[in-house]
C-alpha cells in the first residue's frame, strides 16, 4: 500500500512517501480502507516527536480515518499513528459508525475537532448560559466548531480570535459575537474591550506563550480557561496556585485520549449529539482543503505557517 512514513524527526521534510506491506489488524482492532485521513497541527508535533506522547521510528503518522471495514460498515475512527495511508489498523474502541448523510470531511472533523470542542464546552469549562467566552483560533478546526456550539448552549457572549481580516470575517459569520485581532500586543486589554470592559468567564486556548498568560489575566472571578494545545511551541508562564486563590480563576489541561477513560461512554455521546446537529443543519463544517498523499509535505508547511482554516483532509488514492 501507499503511505508516508518518517524514519528520522523533523519538520515536513522528514515525511516520505513510500510503498509499505497492508497492515493486520490485531486482537480489537479494525481494519480500514481509508477513503480520507484527517490532517491535525497534531501531527506537526508527532513528527518532530514533540506530542504528548512519545513516537517509535519508523513511524506512519497521522491519527484518524474514514473508510470501510469488512461488510462494508463505514466508520471514523481515531488511531495512535497510520493513518496516513491507503489501509489503517484502528482501534475498534475508538471507531464510531458514520450515519447517512455525514461525508468524509465532517465525519473527521468530529472526531478530533467536534469532539474536542464539545468536551472543553462540557466537560473542562463547564459552560453555563450567559457566561462570555474567548475562543482562540476561531477560525480553526476546533476553534470553528467551538464558536458555534458556545453560541448554540447559550453563552452571553462569544469572542473568537483571528489573524487576518479573512479568518475574523469567516469567525463572525459562525455565529462569533466580536473578533480579535490575534497578533494584538495586550490580549488581556484586547479581551476585556471586546467584553466591554469586563473580564472574561471563559477561554479555550490552544497557543501558548505570552497569549495563554495574558488570557489566564483577563479571566473574572471563577473564570475557566482550558488548555488544549501550544500552536506556538513556546510554553507558557507556570501557573502559581496562590494567583488562582487570590483571583477565583481555574486553569484546566484536556488531551482528546483521556476522555475515552471516562465512564458512561462520553466520546461517544458527544459523537452522537454532533452528528445529529450537523443532521438538522444547526452546525456546519469549514472545509480547510484537501491534499493527495504525495502533497503532505505542503499540508504540513500550511499547518505550521498558520495558513488554513477548518478541516484539513488527505486522499491517500492520489
């Protein structure tokens, strides 16, 4: 089969593509004809082996597909590594059916994204009617379906961030109630004017670096802020549990695989109740662009530069 494989870490130079035996599926696992592979700035960490968890050389990267198992049963599914790739041994703990009338690109986008989204929402933050809520990337995978679910669950007001006029303009249009420029000096002042002058209850941050500091200060009494990525690879201050007490403020970390050791099925509740609104029109997908197998090396150099919008996808049959 087809698929790119690293054998040293790196940036997008590392990634080869190359002709590699099918792999088996073992002892709980499916066996996938991958239709689409979804693309994650993730993945950027995966192959520097800068992730949270640790990579083994060789190395297949990518993390979840699209396809077709025997039967002919489709499903979406989240993987370790191998996902990019013409055929992908998956997880059957971590595979999810795909209704009639999801395509590929929104059934990855939940996944990673949707589910993301929902458990920060749900699960990290808590979110309550009426609070504010600062959405950073909201141009982005996860932060395109946030908007709209914090909108949607009844936040007084959402506040997405943006680094050009084109991704505000696309932030708004998702349901955003003001738009920040994200390469602003202050983001505390920038946060606290686009909440008319009153601190923030809300933030999902997946930055880094001065901006997650300068969020963690704009956060009201009781305010929440989750973390969930450093896009900037540049970490952020050590947080002082005194500044916490003296302020009434929580900071909260979320990793997608930790919700799965949750009980009562939660990532699979959230799948569901995603898949039902994008059925009933209540929540749409930003199509971020699709590359072919050969063109992953340039998705990659999009992802790190900050380029896209939305859901990237690969098609490994071209």
């Amino acid at each position: 089969m087809r698929a790119i494989q690293i054998t040293e870490f790196g940036g997008p130079e590392v990634l080869t593509e190359v002709s590699l035996p099918d792999p088996v599926a073992g002892e709980g696992e499916l066996l996938v004809e991958v239709s689409r592979a979804g693309l994650n700035y993730a993945d950027t960490h995966q192959a520097e082996n800068s992730y949270l968890s640790r990579m083994q050389l060789p190395l297949v990267p990518g993390g979840e597909v699209v396809g077709l198992v025997g039967g002919g049963r489709r499903v979406v599914a989240l993987t370790s590594s191998g996902g990019y790739a013409e055929k992908a041994a998956v997880p059957a703990a971590t595979a999810f059916d795909v209704p009639d009338g999801i395509d590929d690109l929104t059934a990855l986008s939940m996944v990673v994204q949707g589910a993301t989204a929902w458990l920060l929402l749900r699960k990290s933050v808590h979110l309550e009617p009426g609070e504010s809520v600062v959405v950073h990337a909201g141009a982005g995978g996860v932060g395109s379906i946030a908007v709209q679910l914090a909108k949607k669950w009844g936040a007084g007001r959402v506040i997405a961030t943006a680094s050009s006029a084109e991704k505000r303009a696309l932030a708004t249009g998702l349901g955003a109630d003001v738009v920040v420029d994200s390469t602003v000096g202050d983001m505390t002042e920038a946060l606290r004017d686009a909440n008319n002058g009153r601190r923030v209850d809300v933030v999902l941050d997946m930055t880094g670096g001065a901006v997650t500091d300068q969020s963690v200060a704009a956060l009201a009494p009781f305010g929440r802020l989750a973390f969930y990525g450093m896009a900037s690879r540049e970490q952020p201050s050590a947080v002082a549990l005194a500044d916490l007490l003296s302020h009434s403020t929580a900071v909260v970390g979320m990793w997608l695989p930790h919700a799965f050791r949750l009980p009562g099925r939660v990532v699979h509740r959230a799948m569901g109740e995603l898949f039902d609104l994008v059925l009933a029109g209540d929540l749409r997908v930003v199509a971020g662009g699709e590359y072919g197998l050969s063109e992953v090396r340039r998705a990659h150099e999009d992802l790190r530069s900050r380029r896209t919008t939305g859901k990237l996808v690969l098609d490994p049959s071209r």
